[in-house]
C-alpha cells in the first residue's frame, strides 16, 4: 500500500483525475483495500475498491442500455449511502451529467428539479422519494425510469417507470459481459470541458439555479489535494459520510480527497445518529457545517451543567489549560508550552472529552459552508482539535481560501488556495479566479454574465476585506444591513455571535431602513427544555416553551453577553419565533441556511411590534 506522500506525489504528477479514472486506477492495483463501510441494522458492512468499480462499471452499462448518452441528465435523490457514489460515478464515467436532489426537497422542488435539469432518470433512495417523484411525474416528461434502492413499502407499487436497484445491476451484469471495455472507453473519451455535475444552489431568493462543474474542474482540484488544509496526513484515512452529496462542500471531501487518498468513506447510518457514528468511526478527518459544531459546543456546556462536583472542576482546569494552548498556539503552532497545557489538558478531561465526540483521532479539521463564530473555533482548538475556517462556493468548486496550521488567523477565512487569485471590487465584492470555477448555470446566461467576466473572474456576492494575505467575509452583499442613520451593518456577525449561546438555534437580525437592531429568535428546543425541566418549568410545546416568560429572560441575558463582542450596532429587542424553522414550509434551503425574506414576510407581525 502507498503512503500518504506517495499518494499525493501521484496525484500531483498526474495534474489530478477525474473520479472515474482515479477510482478505475485504485481498482486495478489495490482492488482488496477497504472502499465503504456501511451500517446497516447496527452491523458495519464493507465493499472494496474493486467491489465499488465493478458496480461503477455495471450502472454504466445499465444506463446505456436504457439509452443514456454523453450529455443526458440523470438524478440522484437520497441520503449518503454507497449507492449514491456508485451511480454518481457510473453516471460521470458515461460522459452523462448528475444531478443531486436534497432528501428534503419536498415534491414541488422535485419536480421543478427534475424538470429544469431535464433528468431522464432518476435513482430514488426509498418510498418516501419514490412518491415524491411519482406525485410529479406528470409534469416532468423527461423522466422514464425511476431505480429505487430500498424496497420496503414499495412491493405493491403499479408503474412501468419503477425498477429495484438489483434488477438494474443485473441488467448491467449483463451488458457488462457484453463489451467489458464499454465503460473504460466512454472514461477515456471524456474531455476537461465536459459537464460532469450540476449542482443547484440554496436558493435563498429565488428558484436554485444548476452550476455546471466540468471534469477539468474535478481534475485541477484534485490536483492541489496535497496542499488543501484538511487534507489527511496518514495512510488509510478513515472518513464519516454525513455532509449532503448533493452539496458541493460532501462531493468535495467524499469524492474526491476521499477516494484521490484511497481512503475509507463509513456512511453515517442517518442524518441522526452523525454524533453517534462519530464516536463508533474515530475518523481521521472531520470537515464539519458551523451547525455541527455549534451543536457539539452546546451539548458540551449543557452537560457540564449536569455533571458531578469533580467533573466540573476537572472540565473548568482542563479548559483553562486548554484556552493557554489555544493562545499560544494561534501566535505559533509549534510553541512548546502549548504542547505542554494540551497535554494537561488532554489527561485532565479532553481527551476523553474528545472520544465522546468523535474527534480523538482528528488532528485537525475545517469548518466551510457558512460563517462561524470564532469563538466556537477557539473552543474546540482549546480541546485540542485546531478547526481552521475555510472558504469556498458551488461555483467555484468549494475551493478559494484556507486557514492552515502554520496560518491561522481567526476571524478570516484564511489564504488562498495553491493556484487561486483573490482580490477585491470597489465595492468590497470578493473576486476568485482558478481552474475550479464553473462553467456557469444551465440554461441561464444572463445569470451566469452576472458573476463570470470574460477574464474568468468570478463574482461571488460576498463582500470582504483583504490585506493581501488573510481574507475577512463581512456578510453577503444583498444581506448588508443599512439603518435609517445610514450605518452599514453585518448581520452575520451579530447572528454567529449570538448563536454561540448554547440555548439559541436560530437568529435573524433585523434593521433594514430601521432605527435599531432587532432580532428574531428560535430556541436549541432539547437544551432549553432540559433547562426548563431543571427550573421546574411546565411545558409541553415548542410554542409554549418559547413563550414563556423565564425563557425569553433567559434569551435576552445571552443576547447582551453576545452584545459584548459586536464591533457595531447592538440588539435592542428581540421576538421569540413561534414554530421551528423548516424546509418544507420554505423557512430554510436545502443546506438549512434561512430565507431571510422569507422568514421577515412570515413572521411581518412580530417585527413590526418591535418598531411600534
């Protein structure tokens, strides 16, 4: 087996490779190395890298024989699972184009999916997708096959359109058999420019709109995997599948760091027991969304709350320890004396701490997708785990800056990435450029002249600040707030840091054209009605615990310590939200960020209490 330097030496000298080809080259030499583990009913179940190519080869074949050609759209609707990689990759090595569908999509975004991309086929998890796509397949009439990879439920189902995931590997089986070269050929006619995936954005202001990533865009960030700040540092990496596939942030790290260093990819069992998974896995590597680790933050602090006398004093030593190698470490990360108070820390209580979590065998890991308070990431460096913010979008392949071990400045999104050029418009508007960015958006050229000039700059519509090394996300350009005193406002800022409370959820600033600031609030429901249960507070709703007036004290105390740290404007009043926000009722967008306009027009009246 090659060595993690070894590995990245190969990918380097090879400029990077597509999925299919790097995962046809492991195949071939390591056929017997550890691809997936997958848990179901309580047992972990392994494929290997030659299983995993086998039936890459298979769905291929399938799909040719259904007659996908090069170009042809095909969907994927369903949670992480090993299926979703293999026709993902079988899709890709036909020279077609995959399309991803969030598992909560609900049956309105599905349909305007499956339309706008005009998909053909589409692989659907289990009955609840399955009837979704069902429900619309009269409004999509592109759509002539639907592979389903769970049965339960779905025996007595009635429509030519429906097929079980095993008849439709058979039916590759014996395609395959055929031409046992068809796959490999189509792998090797593909070309840079060609589409490889359509990823869709949040939407957060209108219907999503598909980025088209080419396979050069897959291959030159593959090839400047060695130099990714996340990037594992050890032979056989151990990787947890939670992060969506259909998201560009999982198809980064499952797809392509992931299998480019050959590493091992354990699927979560669901979205709910990532915590657990965690803990069981011990991966190597931890890429994390800022509600992950928003939530671990919580749910340490409320259970030092609970713990014995001699666990408090333990975990309140440990930490003071541990905030001396965060500050030590942020000034040089190979200062001895941080060393020395992690490693007292650690015997103390982190690193028992750190097993509970999961994270006892990370050595560092990255946070992206969307900003983050840093004072959650000065809590896990003091627990000893350095999570360094990154930088990236759908456009432009997730890839444009990062914090490293050797810089690190919290606050900042880091330096660019190997190959990357940043700089700023004379509005404060963040420019990238490198060989990731996308092709621009399907069927959508005003869109796409809107954020791609004809040098390749892409206009991401974040505004920022950069002095040449470091770069500072200050909010998204359309959600700058500007008072009725004319002071241009972040909401971000002022929402992370409230946020950092392990009782609050969600927080939605308010202020536009306004005299102050205000907030909407949703509460961490579990954690505040822990605390409830405590007080002796009698509740039985989500509703009725957000009404209650202890509560909404209890809210205001951590809007003023959060008021402590903002650099502008600070909240004056806040209104508790009355129901927890939902994608399926449009409060949220597939990645759970939420819909500001949607949210403010939904909830008009309480704001505008806060004003009278």
């Amino acid at each position: 087996m090659l060595t993690i330097q070894e590995i990245f030496d190969e990918i380097k000298s090879s400029g990077g490779l597509t999925p299919s080809r790097r995962l046809r080259d492991i195949a071939t030499r390591f056929p017997d190395q550890v691809a997936f583990r997958d848990k179901r009913f309580g047992i972990w179940n392994e494929i290997t890298y030659g299983e995993f190519w086998t039936q890459v080869q298979y769905v291929g074949s399938a799909l040719n024989y259904f007659g996908i050609e090069r170009n042809d759209k095909v969907a994927i609707h369903s949670e992480n699972r090993p299926e979703w990689l293999i026709a993902d990759i079988g899709i890709q090595s036909l020279g077609a184009i995959s399309v991803g569908l969030y598992p909560t999509n609900p049956p309105a975004e599905v349909q305007y999916l499956l339309s706008h991309s005009e998909s053909k086929i589409l692989f659907a998890e289990d009955q609840e997708q399955v009837d979704k796509a069902l429900e619309v397949s009269k409004d999509v009439p592109n759509l002539s096959k639907i592979i389903y990879f769970e049965e339960k439920g779905l025996f007595r189902y009635e429509s030519d359109k429906l097929m079980r995931w095993d008849d439709f590997l058979d039916i590759g089986k014996t395609e395959y058999e055929k031409d046992k070269n068809f796959v490999t050929s189509s792998i090797d006619q593909i070309k840079s420019e060609d589409v490889a995936l359509m990823i869709y954005t949040s939407g957060t202001t209108g219907p999503p709109k598909a980025s088209m990533l080419s396979h050069g865009n897959m291959e030159w960030t593959a090839s400047i995997i060695p130099e990714i700040s996340f990037t594992p540092n050890i032979s056989n990496p151990e990787y947890l599948s939670y992060l969506p596939l259909c998201h560009v942030f999982g198809r980064l790290v499952d797809e392509i760091i992931a299998i480019n260093s050959i590493g091992v990819i354990n699927f979560a069992e669901s979205i709910d027991t990532v915590q657990r998974d965690l803990a069981e896995i011990q991966p190597s590597i931890f890429p994390a969304v800022p509600r992950i680790l928003e939530r671990m933050h919580a749910g340490t602090l409320v259970r030092m709350k609970d713990a014995s006398p001699l666990k408090k004093l333990l975990f309140r030593t440990a930490s003071f320890f541990g905030n001396i190698t965060a500050s030590r470490r942020l000034e040089n990360p190979d200062d001895l004396i941080a060393k020395i108070t992690n490693f007292i820390a650690q015997i103390l209580a982190f690193r028992s701490l750190r097993k509970k979590l999961g994270l006892l065998n990370v050595d560092n890991a990255v946070s992206g997708a969307a900003p983050i308070s840093p004072e959650i990431l000065r809590f896990f460096m003091s627990l000893g785990v350095p999570i360094y913010e990154g930088y990236g979008m759908t456009e432009n392949s997730a890839i444009a800056t990062g914090n490293t071990p050797d810089k690190v400045k919290l606050g900042t999104v880091g330096t660019p990435q190997a190959g990357t050029e940043i700089k700023l418009a004379e509005d404060g508007e963040i420019l990238v450029r490198h060989p990731g960015v996308f092709l621009g958006y399907y069927k959508n050229e005003e869109a796409t002249k809107e954020v791609l000039d004809s040098d390749g700059w892409l206009y991401t519509g974040d505004v920022g600040e950069y002095d040449g090394e470091f770069l500072k996300i200050i909010d998204r350009k359309k959600d700058i707030i500007i008072t009725s005193g004319g002071k241009n406002v972040s909401p971000s800022e002022i929402e992370n840091n409230i946020k950092t409370s392990p009782f609050i959820k969600e927080a939605i600033v308010i202020g536009d054209d306004r005299k102050f600031l205000s907030a909407l609030i949703g509460i961490e429901y579990d954690i505040v009605s822990n605390w409830a249960l405590r007080k002796n507070i009698a509740h039985t709703t989500y509703r009725n615990l957000s009404e209650n007036e202890e509560v909404q004290n209890l809210i205001w105390e951590e809007i003023q310590k959060a008021n402590e740290y903002t650099s502008s404007l600070q909240i004056r009043k806040f209104r508790m939200l009355t129901k927890e926000l939902d994608h399926e009722d449009g409060d949220l967008t597939a990645t759970q960020k939420a819909k500001r306009n949607v949210i403010i027009d939904k909830f008009s009246d309480l704001i505008e209490e806060m004003y009278k």
